[in-house]
C-alpha cells in the first residue's frame, strides 16, 4: 500500500495526548496546514477528556492544524482511535492549504458526525470555538 495525506486538527497533533498513534504508524510530518474552506470547529466535553470536532461546511472559520503523509494501512488504526467505529467521526477527504508551499492538496480528515454533535450539544457537551484572530480557529491540547 502507499502514502496518502492526513490532516489532524486536534488530539494527533505535535504535543497532544494521541500524537504518538501517528508516530506508531509510521507517519511524517509535511506541514502546518489550514483547511480550504470554512468548517465549524467545536470543542467537546466527553468522559472526563476534550477534543475537537471539525463540522464541514457552513462555518465562519478555517480550521489550523498539521498535515501528515501517513501509509495507508495506517488509517484503520486511527478510525479506533478517533471513533470511526463508534459512529461519532467519519474519515472523509477535505482540501487543505500547505502553509509551506502555498499548494492545495486533498487529505483524509477525521470530521464530527452530524446526529452526534447534535446530541453532544444537546446534552451541553459541545460548543462551537471562537477565533481571537480573524477567520482562522486553532484548538489547543
């Protein structure tokens, strides 16, 4: 199997209490990058932890994160990790600005399912970040 681009936004990232899954699958660093469009970022309160959960479309912000090359058998592991099987995030392709080059490219992201986020912000578990900065939100371990 090959390489394929992964963007993390949260609890992969350098620094963060998951960034040594990464590092077990054999991913390597590209890049700071930042989403293309404008996503809402939400940060969520569940079992005692936080995370992030990117929401695409319709948001006011572009999202700041890392970009990866990871091998692709890789990405079965992090679906655990990130509650791909649980039904709370899908892995789906979102296009992201490499802040090295300037160049666009498409990578896999982990992004919030839609009933999920719902509930959680139902139950008063999740609430959207608001940028200090302009249209740019970051999420901070």
């Amino acid at each position: 199997m090959g390489m394929t681009y992964l963007f993390v936004y949260g609890t992969l990232m350098r620094g963060c209490p998951l960034h040594g899954a990464l590092e077990e699958i054999g991913a390597t660093f590209v890049s700071p990058a930042v989403t293309a469009e404008r996503h809402t970022l939400y940060d969520v309160y569940s079992g005692g932890e936080r995370y992030p959960a990117m929401l695409l479309g319709g948001g006011e912000h572009y999202v700041m994160g890392e970009l990866y090359l990871v091998p692709e058998e890789g990405l079965e592991r992090l679906d655990v990790i990130e509650g791909v099987t649980e039904g709370e995030y899908k892995r789906v392709k979102v296009k992201v600005k490499r802040q090295d080059t300037g160049s666009v490219v498409e990578a896999y992201a982990y992004v919030i399912d839609p009933d999920f986020l719902e509930k959680m912000i139902l139950e008063g578990k999740a609430e959207p970040l608001v940028s200090l900065s302009g249209d740019v939100v970051r999420w901070s371990c």
